[in-house]
C-alpha cells in the first residue's frame, strides 16, 4: 500500500533561516508531487507541482522553492524565511491521471 | 483565484442529524471531489463526481452536481461526533488532471 511521510511535524523557525521541508512517498512509482500551503481557516494554497525528477512548476511568485532529486521525494525550501511563511504545509501525490490526490500529515511552520 | 467556494462556512448540529454542506464553482470543470481534514491533519479523500454524474452516494454520503449552476452539495446522514471536520471541494484547474482547486471549506461541528 501507498504512504506519504511529512517531517518535521511542527517547526518554529526565526525570521531570516533557511527551510528545508521533506516528503516522501512510498509505495507507488512516479507520482505527480505537490506542495500546498493552508493558512490558519483558509483554504489550501498550490505551491507547486511535479509530474517527473527534475520538473517542478511554480503556481505563485514566493519565497519558497521546491526540488525533486528522487522519483518519490519532494522538498520545500526557503533561503530566508519571512514572517508571512508560517502556515500548515502539506505534500501530496496521485498517479498518472487520476485526479484523487492523497495528502500527507502535514507540517505545522511558525516563523518568529 | 479560487474557484470553489463551499457555504456555509461552519455548521453546527446534533448527532443524528443529517448536514449539508455546498460548494459553487465559476469554471467548467471535469470532476468535483470532496475531501475531509480533521484539525490539524492532513486531507482524507471522500468522493469523487464527474461532470457527466448528477449524483453519486458513498455510505452516509451523498453528493450532487448541478453543472448548470456550477454547483454541488454534500449531505452526510445521520451525523455522529466523529463526523467534525473541515470538509473543502476541490475542483480540476483548467481542465487539467494534475492540479485542484480548493475551496475554503466548511466546519462542521456534530453535537453528541
């Protein structure tokens, strides 16, 4: 069976440090990736997506940047976080066309 | 921009009971899903309703899809407590299978 893993659960990170957030699925090959950002009762954000190694494609002019050096891991990462980047970020995948995505536990980020 | 908008924003009713919860959307779209995230989890795929499909059930769960209208409805029957959540549609961006649209999301809270 397939399974997503998020980590860290929570962080809490100064204003102005890196970030490296890390998702990997198992159980599948080639997944469609994706990063969402959901702020405290809003709806979720598309940050990114990736249907291959290598291919990301940005939804929103940020401070945030995404990688895919493995078929089945997807990180977020930031040089400098701002204050505007705490949020609950969650990684997702789905197969081929199919359109059901499934959603990992996600991670809990306050920037200080 | 989003494109589904779920109403009311939060609903508070008795176990038993049965809710409602609808979603209106401003493009054509290819299919509507609805997902369930219990606070601070990651998202739970419930459904799934093409626009071919008028209505589809899944246990409790009752989905309609009214394209004429841009607009769909889930009703859960026969709520119970472990039924609190926050419940979004999602809609298929631009016709594309890779990406989804989320709505804000209706909490739901069940009253034992």
């Amino acid at each position: 069976s397939q399974t997503i893993h998020q980590w860290p659960a929570t962080l809490v990170q100064p204003v102005g440090s890196p970030l490296s957030l890390e998702c990997t699925v198992e159980g599948t090959s080639n997944p469609n990736l994706y990063w969402y950002r959901q702020a405290a009762g809003r709806g979720l954000q598309l940050l990114f997506y990736s249907v291959g190694i290598g291919q990301i494609s940005s939804e929103v002019p940020q401070n945030l940047s995404a990688s895919r050096p493995q078929d089945r891991q997807f990180i977020l990462s930031s040089k400098k976080l701002l204050l505007s980047d705490s949020g609950f970020y969650l990684c997702a995948w789905s197969v081929g066309t199919q359109e059901t995505q499934y959603f990992g536990p996600g991670t809990r980020l306050l920037v200080l | 921009s989003q494109q589904g908008e779920e109403d009311p924003q939060a609903l508070s009713i008795q176990e038993g009971e049965n809710a409602t919860m609808n979603c209106s959307y401003k493009t054509s779209i290819n299919n509507l899903q609805w997902y369930r995230q219990n606070s601070g989890r990651g998202l739970v795929h419930l459904i799934l309703i093409r626009s071919n499909e008028r209505e589809k059930h899944s246990g409790r769960l009752r989905v309609t899809l009214d394209t004429s209208k841009k607009s769909s409805s889930l009703l859960i029957t026969a709520s119970r407590a472990a039924d609190t959540a926050s419940y979004f549609c999602a809609t298929d961006a631009g016709g594309s299978n890779y990406k989804l649209t989320f709505g804000k999301g209706t909490l739901l809270t069940v009253n034992p």
